[in-house]
C-alpha cells in the first residue's frame, strides 16, 4: 500500500485540503500521524483474526463508487489522484487494505458482551440528568442569501426580496410553506422551510432569540444572520419533559454497546502491539 492514500486521508480529515495545500508544520503533523496509522494497521492486518478476513467484491465497489461520484468525471479523479502521488490502482489497493482492517476491528469489536435489559434499566436510573429533555421549538424558515458577487444577491437586492416575502405573508399567513418552497435558498424549502425541532442555542443568536420568544404559528420580522435574511415561522412548542424509558431503551442499549466494543478494541490493540 502507498501511505500517500493515508496521507490524503488525514489532511481532509485535520485540514479540509490536500496534502500540497498544508503548510510545512502541517504537513509534518499529518505525515507523522499517517506513518503512525500505517503501523497500526500492518499490525491488525498480521493478527490471527486478519487470517480469514476478505473484501467482497460489491463492498469495494460501492465503496469505489461513492469516491468517483464526488468527480465530474474519471479524468478529473485520476488527475485529483495523481496530484496526491496515487493511481486509481494504488488507491484501490488501499482501499481493500482500509475495508480489510475495518473488518477485523469489527470482528474483534463484535466480542464486546451483549447489553442486557438490566443494563439499560440500570444505566437509566443513574443518570436521569441525561434524559431531562428542554423545551423544543418546531420551525421553518425562509432564507434569502447574501453573496455579494453575485449581481443579483447582493445585501440590498436580498432584502428587498424578503421583504417583498414578508408583505405577502402579512396578508396571508397560511402561504408560508408555499414561499418557502418557491423562493427559499435553503435545502429545507422543499420540506416548506421546515428546521425540524430546535433547541436554545441550534440556530443562529437572532434566529434562536426569535424563536424562544414566538407564539405558535407565529411569524417572525426579517432577521439577519451570517447566511442571510430569514422569516422565521414557530410550528409548535413542545415542553421541557423527561424522556421515559421506553423512549430511549435502545438509544442507551447502543451507546452502552460501543462504549463495551471500545473497551474490548482498546485492549486487543494494546496487547497486538506489546506482541509486536
């Protein structure tokens, strides 16, 4: 395998850039962690447990897939490659070798001891300070984004089209979901602007202050954020409550089961590199 793939791999991962766009200092933290990396997964892939472990043929394939489809197309993936010192056939390569030693971890992970129903009840009933839910504002929005370079976004032409919004929906409340799929510039608008439930603090300082202070069904005025210019529409307020057990049963049996496979992982580890 050619670390150059776990090179890549940590830049994105510490840095959002390729390793020719990190500077010095940077590029030195994720070559020594990348070196590090390697030598753990040389050890997990010369385990016992790594003896029978094989990458289907569809796992790398839709594996492979999903990389080529954030490229326009092959060409560019092979340029993006190249200038990272890959070939597609390097990267496939490690690529198996990644699926391989996620494999084994998963395999070694899966001894962890199954969560009981006690387990759950018990981790329940010791920390009820985790299951206190506070009070939740169902929201839309509708936003109009301010990018200056482009002629017909700028702060002046944005607010005059959300207040245009603004005007329509004084006179008729009931088309807020219709403007918002119409005119938002958000993902949301073709839910009708809907953010779903908010808790204090999700949402931009303006939009958060509107929210926590509105009546249901309540519309905002226009309210600015880093994004843009809003109007902000309270669905439905639901209480502060406490979540019963039944309602966060598997929620916990999961949490506790990771934390268990963690531990077992942690431990295998340990004593893969003592025997090496």
């Amino acid at each position: 395998m050619n670390v150059a793939y776990l090179v890549l791999k940590t830049a994105h991962s510490l840095f959002g850039k390729n390793p020719g766009a990190l500077d010095q200092e940077e590029l030195r933290k994720v070559e020594r962690l990348a070196a590090r990396q390697f030598d753990l997964e040389a050890r997990v892939l010369a385990s016992t447990e790594a003896r029978d472990v094989v990458v289907p043929g569809a796992t790398l394939e839709a594996a492979l897939e999903e990389v080529r489809s954030r490229y326009p197309d092959l060409d560019t993936f092979r340029d993006d490659l190249a200038g990272n010192g890959l070939s597609i056939e390097v990267y496939e390569q490690s690529l198996v070798r990644e699926l391989r030693v996620q494999a084994v971890l998963d395999k070694v992970g899966s001894r962890a001891a199954k969560v009981s129903d006690i387990d759950v009840e018990l981790y329940y009933h010791y920390h009820p300070e985790q299951f206190h839910r506070p009070e939740l504002r169902r929201a839309r929005h509708i936003l109009v984004t301010v990018n200056e370079t482009l002629p017909d976004n700028t702060a002046d032409l944005a607010r005059a089209r959300i207040d245009a919004i603004a005007q329509r929906l004084a006179k008729d409340p009931k088309r807020f979901e219709e403007q918002a799929l119409k005119h938002s510039e958000c993902p949301t608008a073709m839910q009708g602007g809907l953010l779903g439930d908010a808790k204090p603090g999700q949402l931009f300082p303006a939009l958060d202050a509107a929210l926590f202070a509105m009546a249901p069904m309540e519309i905002s005025p226009v309210l600015e954020s880093p994004l843009g210019f809003h109007l902000l529409r309270c669905d439905e307020i639901l209480p502060a409550r406490v979540l019963h057990l039944p309602e966060v049963k598997e929620q916990i049996r999961e949490r506790l089961y990771e934390s268990r496979k963690k531990v077992c992982l942690n431990a295998w580890l340990k004593r893969a590199r003592e025997a090496a």
